[in-house]
C-alpha cells in the first residue's frame, strides 16, 4: 500500500477517506520542524500540506514521491524548478475559497477605513467619555474608487462586491482581462502607477512570485493618496512590512488591513505599535465550509494523482501539469 504524509492537522473525515487508498502519516499537533519534515516525507509516495516548505532538499531525500498537494491556492511554499527536476507533481486547491476570500478581504478593506479595530481597542480601554464630531473619522467606501492589483477570481470576486457600494473599479494585472469580464465588472484597466495615484481603497490579490517581491515598498506606498487604505489578502512578501509600517507611523497612508506577512506566523512586531493597522492571522478563508471544500479537494488531487478513485490518473489541479506528460 502506498504511503502518504498529512503534515497538518485536517477534518478526520478527510484522514478517513485517504485511508482507504493508503496508509496514512497523519501528523496530528504543532508544524513540523523542516527536518522531521524532510525525515518523514522520505518513504513517502505522496503528501497533503498546508503551506510547509516543499524543497529541492526534502524532495532528493524521498525518491518514492510522486506527488504533493496543496491546501491552498498560493504555492509558493514549492520548490518548482526542484518538483519539475525531480517529477514530482504539485497541485492546489484553487475556486472553492474565492468568495468567502473575497468577503473577507472587503471586511478587512472595510474596517481599515472606518477605524474599528482602533475604536474598539478605545472602548475596551475604557476611554470613551463623551461623543466629538471629530472622534475616529475614517473614509467612506461607498463611492469610492477601488483599486484591485491581481485581477484574477478573487480579484474579480472583490470587483463585483464594488457595485453594491457605486463604486469606480480600476485594476492592475499582469494582462489585461477579457473585455466581457471588465464590462461585467464595470472595471478599467490602468498602470500600476495610475492606480496608486487614484484609488481610495487598494486591494493586493497578486500571486507572490520573486518579480512580485516588495511590489509595494516605501515608493509605492509614497504615492498612493494620504487618505487611502491598503489591504493585503494575497501573501506576505508582496508588501515591505518594515516600509509599511513607517507609512503608517507617518501618515503617508491613513490605513491598512493585513491577513498575511513577510515570515509567517513570525512577524513584524513594530505592527503592534501602529494604531491605524487592522491584524488577522492569515484566516481570509476560514469558514468551515471553505476550509472543509480545501481539505476535500486537496484530498481529491492527492487520490487521483497516485492512481486512485474515480479521477485516477487524472487530478483537478495541477500546477505543472508537464510532469504528468512525462
């Protein structure tokens, strides 16, 4: 029987069904350090992962393993030039958590604007005494111009929340979407310079990819309107925290809101001292039903890429799907 590592805790369902196809190393407590990691992926055929570090070292030390899936869109926690060397097949889990990401981005959009992290630090500080004309005055986001860099589902999924709120939509992509989708969306297409210059809310849903390394550092960030908002939904490493954090000190952007950092789950503790920042801890797509939808479908690739159930052979995601030519 074929044996696969689970390096995260997941729904015991999900343990169970993969236990009918193979026998399963089920790690049911804290991350992994890299070598136990390295050290229990080594007689493995396959892994299911959340976001552990997949590298060239760990996978020369498994020469059984065919595939590893992520539960999670995002893949750059992959070695890919290491995966295609060695032929070693990588999948996700992408479409099942754009919505509920996307609702989670406007909240965070929505609460850097308004300053309600802020305000509620106030009142459980017990210093509310009296109402002031001037107390906690944010931005307002219906009619506002929002700005998307990244439009791919989320970014999309983000668009269309923008009409119920009159709106204005510009957005930045590496290409240009198809223009049945911008006149769904009533958006257009703009520089990454113009879009710094105009939105009121900036939304990051970009991959992270080395060329998107710092995409937003202290330049940026200089540009945008000293009334506007940043939100980062997408991955840590696509904005300069240290840069951030000094803009938001300043004042050189009124707000922000951040679900993922450089270093995850380390992170920049100056953050903390910055009262304009709201801070989640990387849930964008915590629901249960979401999270149970990844878990199902990361299963689902890892079955089907070892040669199991229904779609055997054939798994819904691959992300270099030039191994399974070969």
């Amino acid at each position: 029987m074929k044996k696969v590592l689970v390096s995260r805790p997941i729904f015991p369902d999900v343990i169970e069904r993969l236990q009918q196809y193979f026998h399963v190393d089920a790690n049911p407590g804290e991350p992994l350090s890299a070598d136990e990691f390295a050290r229990r992926l080594s007689p493995c055929d396959g892994a299911l992962v959340a976001g552990d570090a997949v590298t060239a070292k760990a996978l020369q030390g498994a020469p059984n393993l065919k595939v590893v899936s992520n539960m999670a869109v995002g893949y750059n926690n992959f070695d890919m030039p290491a995966f295609n060397a060695q032929g070693v097949l990588g999948t996700n889990t992408p479409d099942v958590l754009n919505e509920t990401t996307a609702d989670f981005g406007w909240a965070l959009m929505m609460a850097a604007a308004r300053r309600i992290a802020e305000s509620e630090h106030f009142l459980r500080a017990g210093k509310w005494g009296t109402w002031s004309y001037d107390a906690f005055l944010g931005s307002d986001v219906f009619g506002a111009t929002l700005g998307v860099i990244g439009m791919g589902r989320i970014g999309q999924a983000l668009a269309r929340r923008a009409r119920g709120f009159n709106m204005r939509v510009i957005y930045h992509n590496r290409s240009r979407v198809a223009p049945e989708i911008e006149a769904e969306l009533n958006a257009q297409y703009v520089s990454k310079a113009e879009l710094l210059k105009r939105a009121d809310h900036v939304v990051l849903v970009l991959p992270y990819t080395p060329d998107n390394h710092h995409a937003i550092g202290a330049a940026e960030l200089a540009a945008m309107k000293p009334t506007a908002t940043l939100t980062n939904i997408a991955r840590g490493g696509i904005v300069d925290d240290a840069a951030l954090v000094e803009a938001l000190r300043n004042k050189t952007i009124a707000a922000a809101g951040l679900d993922v950092f450089e270093g995850e789950p380390n992170f920049n503790r100056d953050f903390l001292s910055v009262p304009n920042v709201v801070l989640t801890p990387h849930i964008a797509s915590a629901t249960e039903s979401t999270r149970r939808a990844m878990a199902d479908l990361a299963a689902d690739n890892l079955i089907a890429a070892l040669g199991e159930g229904p779609r055997a052979g054939n798994p819904p995601n691959p992300v270099n799907p030039e191994v399974l030519k070969k």
